[in-house]
C-alpha cells in the first residue's frame, strides 16, 4: 500500500473507520472524507496513530448535497495529481422520508447519487491502474420501480435502502463496462451485518434493525477486509465488474446484471447530479 493514495467515504466511524485503519497501518496515504468535522478529526487523529506512512487527511464533505461534493472533488483537484483508490462507503437511512437540500430523496441522494457523482468528478485523476471500490448490501432490491425511485409513491426505511443499494450495485457494473479498456477497475462489496454502530440517534423500527444488528453482526475490523483487499490486493489487478458477499465473489440479484436497465439508470442519475460525458468517459479515455 506504500504510496498509494486513497479516499474513503465516510471514514469517521464504524465500517469506514475500520477500513482506514487497516489501510493506513498498511502505510497508504489516506484521504478521509466524513460530513461531521469534529468526528471526523478525532478520526483522523485515531487512524494517524497506527499509520506506518504518510500521516492521513480528513476533508469535511457531505455526500447528500451535491455543492458538497463538488467543492470536494475541487479540493482533491487541487492537492492531488493522483488517486490510486476511491471507496464510496458513506450511506444513511431514513425512517422517514426527507428531502436533501437539492430537493432528493436523502437515501437515495447519500446511498446512490452521491457516490455517482463523486466517481464521475474525479475519475480524471484515478491513476491508470486505478480502482473503485463501492460498499453496497446484500439487501438490495430485486426490481427497479422508475416511477418510485426516490419513494415519491410509498416510503419504507428498508425498501429506500435496498432501492440505494440496488442502483449501486447496476452503477458499479455500468462504471466497469464504461471503463473497459482504460486500466481502471470498478467493483462492489457488501461487508454482511457488520457491527458499525449504522442507525446510531434513530427512532422506532430502524433503531430495533440497527440494534440487532450491532448484536448479531461482525466486528468492523473483520468486515473491513474485503473492501481492503478489493482495494489493494495484487489479485484483483484488471478484475472488474464483481460483487463480493463478505470475503468471496458472489452473485447480486438478477435485476443489477440488466444492461438496459443500467443504462437507463445511468441516464437518469446524470440528469438528477448533472454529471455528463465531459466529467466522466472522455477525460480518460
């Protein structure tokens, strides 16, 4: 991992964290990206004190609002010349249905449309061998309701979740195919229930999910590791367009392989971040 650079996505607690910590104690130069500043620095400061290489950046960003993250990709313009990895791995879910300040759904705006446009703004700087690395979830969605994609018809928790992670998951597998031929790889992983403190400050139902799951689930440090070998593995040099259940390669639900399906879904999310061709596919190819 020695010189590598490498930005991770909500880096200031549970799975994040743990990511960081092993990348950084590999000796990575890491770029933590977190919406809370003070969480953000105090984990900054705990990643600093196990690495072994250059000490990490926290850079404050929130990835439900879209001028956030352009202000982001901006800065790592402007630091950077380079970036090895990007692990889109911040996401939320919402008992209740709220809009972002763009007027989105804020599941769908976090989970999905965030990482979509974070990806496609600084793909001009992912180095040739470059790789992406998207935290998804095994409880994804087995359909795409296009005329509820932001639960504007019915609103469940879960089912906003599973629809984020869904659109993750057929973006991950359109960003491979759309980088064929340019040495940057794309894929997926979904850690299993992992105790990350995930629904910390919620109410009702989603507060009993996330509990149990903070009992049932694995530590973060053990689910860290696929995302960490996904990201720097010798193995997975010129491997793209997988998902990986926890530790292995596995199959996602027969709705993410659908290439018209993930076309569309392409179109859609450029529309809704105004992310086009000259962001993306051009400026590498």
């Amino acid at each position: 991992m020695s010189n590598k650079t490498i930005v991770i996505t909500g880096a200031s607690s549970g799975l994040g964290l743990a990511i960081a910590r092993q990348l950084s104690a590999g000796g990575a130069r890491l770029v933590m990206v977190s919406h809370d500043p003070a969480r953000g620095r105090a984990a900054r400061e705990e990643v600093a004190s196990v690495a072994t290489g250059p000490e990490p950046t926290f850079l404050a960003a929130d990835l439900s609002s879209q001028d956030s993250i352009r202000r982001l990709a901006t800065v790592l313009h402007e630091r950077f010349t380079s970036i090895d990895v990007l692990i889109n791995n911040a996401g939320t879910a919402s008992g209740t249905r709220e809009l972002t300040v763009d007027g989105l759904e804020r599941t769908f705006a976090t989970n999905h449309l965030g990482p979509f446009l974070l990806t496609n703004l600084v793909l001009d700087l992912l180095a040739p061998a470059g790789r992406v690395v998207n935290t998804v979830s095994e409880t994804h969605s087995g359909r795409v309701e296009w005329d509820n994609l932001q639960g504007e018809r019915r609103y469940t928790f879960f089912s906003a979740y599973a629809r984020s992670k869904d659109a993750e998951i057929l973006f991950t597998y359109e960003l491979a195919r759309r980088l064929q031929g340019t040495g940057i790889t794309a894929n997926c992983s979904t850690p299993g229930p992992t105790a990350s403190g995930f629904g910390r400050g919620t109410h009702g139902f989603i507060r009993v999910m996330s509990t149990l799951v903070n009992v049932i689930g694995r530590r973060p440090e053990v689910s860290a590791r696929t995302a960490v070998y996904l990201a720097t593995s010798p193995e997975m040099e010129g491997v793209s367009g997988q998902y990986f259940f926890r530790d292995r390669p596995a199959r996602s639900k027969p709705v993410t392989y659908d290439v018209q399906i993930a076309a569309r879904l392409w179109a859609v999310s450029e529309a809704l971040t105004g992310a086009g061709e000259r962001t993306s596919m051009k400026e590498i190819a």
